[in-house]
C-alpha cells in the first residue's frame, strides 16, 4: 500500500512538525537566530523541497518579525495557491495533532 504524501497545512499539524519544531527552538535557545528577540517560528531556510525529510539543519528559528521580513516576498503566492493562512505563528500551547487524539 503505497503512503499518501501529506498537504503542507497537514504536515504543519502532524506529530513529526511539532518535534522537529520542539528541536530547533531548543536549538537556538528559544531566541531568534537573526535578531536578539525571542524566536516564535521556525521557518524552512531552503523552501519546502523537503518536506516532512527536512533536517533540523535546513531549518531555524525566527521571531515574527524576522519570520514576517522572510515571507514578505511568497505570501501573495501562498495565498494564490490557497495555502495562506496564520499556520506560520504556533501560539496554541496544545499542538492541533493533540486536539485530534482528544477528540
């Protein structure tokens, strides 16, 4: 049985995302890898070739700020593609993957 590939906004919500995420801000210290302010995202540096494979090395910590700088230029394309939505700030303390088991 061959595995279906998970849509962008699906990763985003899986299990893997949220401790790849948990590694790389552990990473970084919790601090935003291009500025001293505290990091709140962790943004794919090399696009999303990789998705669900990428190393924690092809990924860093930002903090809006930064994060909002780097997105400026793809987020009317993201938007086009129906993509487009405030998956990029995770402030929820329960990750979405645990709101699914609990329900």
């Amino acid at each position: 049985m061959t595995r279906r590939r998970l849509s962008y906004l699906e990763f985003l919500e899986s299990e893997a995302w949220w401790k790849t995420r948990k590694l790389v801000l552990q990473r970084a210290g919790y601090r935003c890898e291009r500025c001293p302010n505290p990091a709140t995202d962790v943004h794919h540096k090399d696009g999303y070739s990789n998705l669900g494979c990428e190393s924690v090395e092809e990924l860093e910590a930002l903090c809006d700020h930064c994060h909002e700088k780097e997105h400026d230029q793809t987020l009317r394309v993201r938007e086009l593609l129906g993509q487009a939505r405030l998956f990029d700030r995770w402030d929820d303390p329960d990750p979405p993957y645990a709101k699914k088991r609990a329900a």
